[in-house]
C-alpha cells in the first residue's frame, strides 16, 4: 500500500489475500451445496458466502501484503505514475485538489467473482471496467474506486487510454465525496448520457484529453466514439439535454464553475467554458432547452 503524495489517495493491491478471501467464500460456497444437498440447515452458510461476497472482500481489498509480492508491487507503481500524470495537466490537479481531506480514498483492483479464467479461477477482471463506490465504515470505510488494467485489449488501450479510465472514476470518487453516493446514485437521466453524472465524468475527461494535447473527445458517454472539436460542439449545440446539464454543472460545481472560467486556446474543448457560444448556436436554431432535475 502506497500513498500518493500528500493527498487522501491510497493505492492498495492485496496481493496474496485475495486468494485467502477465496478460499474462505469457497468454503462457505461448498457448505452450502452440500447442507442443501443433504437436506440440512443450509441458511447460515448461505448467509457467510454473501458476506463474503461484499463485506468480505470490502475488508480484503485494503489489506497490505507484508512482503509485497512483484504483482501487487507493479500494479500500485503503475498506479502512482497514472496519477503523477494526471496531476501533470490542469484540470487533473484540480481534481485532485478538491477531493475531501477528511476521506480516504482507495485505488484497489476490481475482482469479480463471475470472471474465471481458464483454471477456473477468479482472476483479476477489469476488461475496460472501472466503478467508484463507498466502502462500508465496518469494512474500513473510505470511497473505493475499482481499477485493472491487466484485460484491456490493444483497441481498448489505445481508445481509452489507462490514464483516462483513471481520471474519470477519480471524479466519480469526487462526487461521491462532496455529496455522498446516495445524491449521486440517483442523478436525472440523460438519453444519450447515461444521467448527468456520467455525463459531468465525460466531459471533465475530454477537458483532460485537451490538456494532453489530444485532438479527438468523446461524443457521449452511451456511444463511446471519439470525434473532432467541431463535430462534437456541432452535435452539442443542437441537443438540448446536453446544454441543459452544462448549463447545470457550471452553477453547482465547484470544479465546473473553475473550469468554466478558463480562458483556453481556440482549438481546446471546453464546453463548460464554451457554453455560452454553444446555446447562442442553439437559440438560432430555434431549440428549447429542457429542464433537468437538479443535482447538488
């Protein structure tokens, strides 16, 4: 375990104790087949497996391996330099800067237990999949943001980005630690967007594609396809919900609102800074905006 420099971050891979969180799930597993198997009382191995299946590994997931291990060792380092690189640009320290100093939050790797190899085992699954979530106080608390990277494939690498995938569960975990999980799990949906919380993610991660120098963004969070600035801002321009939830984040953001008041290069994408020349475009078009529920 590792923590990153001065901020709330540890990064934590457990190395040998996911195999002894396994082992035990397993065990209950086999003792609950086995009492329904037989006909005996079968409800409290029953009862131990699911608690091994969520508390259980919230408690695994952040304990230390003492020694550490190569693989945990590598992924935590490989961790740390996402960060140092996402710090690197401007709106990654922004980020970074905002979250809660009275939380902690955890970097650990994701772990399903539906996802087996080809031994049969669980293995360590990401496959482009990353989640932010609060860890329950009696498992150690703090807000878990889920990570690997050992299952991207070469397109989901290059599409993606490692760094990328990092950044936008960091402003998940943000959210979750300004307003609590509760306020953020029931955010308005949006058609193309998911709901306005993925949609702030997305956003924020374009920004930092800009400040990497990148030249293509995400159109919306449901299709996942990079495009241009203009095609992008062309698109946003005449959507409705997505000046709607600009318009949202720029008031009730702290982030938003510093981002908004950036003044960028002509070709950087900002549409939080750009709001107003997009609904300009909008209103020419004769659009209505719609009415989002708002959300702290």
């Amino acid at each position: 375990m590792r923590r990153f420099e001065h901020y709330p971050i540890y990064i934590n891979h457990p190395g040998k104790w996911i195999s002894a969180w396994e082992n035990q799930r397993e065990h209950y597993e086999f003792q609950w087949f086995e009492a329904l198997r037989t006909g005996r009382e079968h409800r409290e191995h029953q009862r131990m497996e699911n608690w091994f299946d969520y508390m259980g590994k919230r408690h695994y997931e952040i304990m230390t391996e003492n020694p550490q291990g190569h693989e945990s060792r590598t992924w935590e380092i490989n961790v740390y330099k996402l960060l140092l690189l996402i710090k690197s640009t401007r709106v990654g320290k922004l980020v970074l800067d905002s979250l809660d100093k009275n939380k902690r939050y955890w970097i650990v790797p994701w772990v399903d237990k539906r996802e087996l190899d080809r031994t049969n085992r669980l293995k360590w699954c990401n496959c482009g999949d990353a989640r932010a979530f609060p860890g329950p106080a009696a498992a150690g608390g703090g807000i878990r943001v889920y990570i690997d990277f050992t299952y991207l494939n070469p397109v989901q690498r290059k599409m993606f980005g490692q760094d990328g995938i990092l950044f936008h569960e960091l402003v998940h975990a943000y959210r979750i630690g300004r307003v609590g999980y509760d306020l953020v799990n029931v955010a308005p949906e949006m058609k193309e967007n998911g709901n306005t919380e993925e949609f702030l993610a997305l956003q924020l991660e374009n920004v930092y594609l800009a400040n990497r120098k990148g030249s293509e963004f995400y159109l919306t969070y449901k299709m996942m396809r990079r495009v241009s600035k203009s095609t992008a801002y062309q698109y946003y321009a005449r959507d409705g919900e997505t000046l709607a939830a600009l318009k949202h984040w720029v008031e009730n953001d702290s982030v938003v609102k510093e981002v908004s008041r950036w003044i960028n290069p002509p070709d950087s994408f900002n549409p939080f800074s750009d709001r107003n020349v997009l609904e300009r475009m909008f209103a020419r078009m004769g659009g209505k905006m719609p009415v989002l529920y708002k959300t702290p």
